[in-house]
C-alpha cells in the first residue's frame, strides 16, 4: 500500500493569551487560524506538543495536501520544541514546514516568502532553527514596519496594531494565509513572484 504523503506544518509564531492577542508579534497565530477556518479545522491542544493544533485539507478531494496548522503555546522564544514534536508526530520533513511571523524588516503588510537564511533577530525563528537543527524551512514574513521614533522595538512588536493598521489587517492576514496556500500548491519560486509585487 502507498505510503500517505506527509502533511505541511503550518505553525504561526505567536505568544499564548487573551493579553497578546491583538499583538504585533502575534499575526502568526491571526494567519494560521485562519487558515485553519479555510481547512475546515478546529483548534485543539495536542496531546504530544505544548500546541493548539487543527488539522484539515487544502482543497478537497483525497489529493488534496493534509494540513497542520500550530500555535505553540510555550511563548515565542520557546516555539521550537513543539514545532519538532509536531515534526517527529506527523514525520513532517523540514522543509514542509511553513513558519508565519512578523517581520520589523519590511514595511507594514507586505510580504516575502523565502527559504532558510538568518533569524534577523527573531525569537520565534531562533528557537525553531535550534530545535529543528536547520534552518531549511519556509517563511512567510509579514512586514510589522519599524516602530516610530526611538520606541524599542522589543515593546512595538508587543503592543497592538494601530487604528489605521487594523483598518487593513484583515485583508492583509486573508493576503498571508492565500500566500501559504500558494506556497504549498504552487511551490516557493511561484508563490514569491505573486505576493513579492507589492
């Protein structure tokens, strides 16, 4: 009998709690449940991995590619451990592993899609390169944009979105999500020749 393909890991890099919940640095979890709405899953601790987790389908029919969606639960700086817990559980290879996070690098709402490179100092990104022992696997940075004046940008990518930010984000947050799905049906050159226009 065929061996069923390994499901993508779709993990949104956010901090657990109703308290971060409008965060910058939690648009992560905003684009993986999402996700998980448009995949028919329904979030869930794991009983392996310090997660929420949904699994679902992109698309339907039995060829459609399974789903992982995860909020590791362990805050940001920790996300590793449970993001190779879900690996090792699902036997999901690296680089079928998509992580979604902010990005102070990249004005506000526009994305970049790559694979491997540097941290840039996120936590998040450092954490899961440790735990997974590589760096080759998917982004989708979010541009968070630089904080204005001298604020430190450890307390901007912990504060909310701005009125007129959050006049945009749901379309920018339905933007990502349609990005990871590209990603996954399209492959990562096509996928960047789409949503690196803006």
């Amino acid at each position: 009998m065929e061996q069923a393909a390994a499901p993508w890991l779709i993990v949104g890099l956010g901090n657990p709690g109703p308290q971060y919940a409008g965060n910058r640095h939690n648009v992560g979890f905003m684009v993986a449940e999402l996700l998980g709405k448009r995949a028919g899953g329904s979030f869930g601790r794991h009983r392996k991995a310090v997660a929420d987790v949904a699994e679902g389908r992109l698309g339907f029919g039995v060829d459609a590619p399974r789903l992982v969606l995860a909020k590791p639960l362990t805050y940001m700086n920790l996300s590793g451990a449970p993001v190779a817990a879900l690996c090792q559980f699902y036997k999901i290879p690296p680089e079928q592993v998509i992580a979604v996070h902010d990005e102070l690098d990249i004005p506000y709402g526009q994305l970049r899609l790559k694979i491997g490179g540097g941290e840039g100092g996120h936590n998040g990104l450092r954490s899961m390169t440790k735990s997974l022992a590589t760096k080759e696997y998917l982004r989708v940075r979010f541009g968070i944009g630089r904080p204005p004046g001298r604020q430190d940008p450890a307390d901007f990518v912990l504060s909310d979105f701005s009125a007129a930010e959050r006049k945009e984000l749901e379309f920018l947050v339905d933007r990502a999500a349609d990005a990871v799905e590209a990603v996954i049906r399209q492959g990562l050159g096509a996928a960047q020749q789409t949503y690196h226009t803006a």
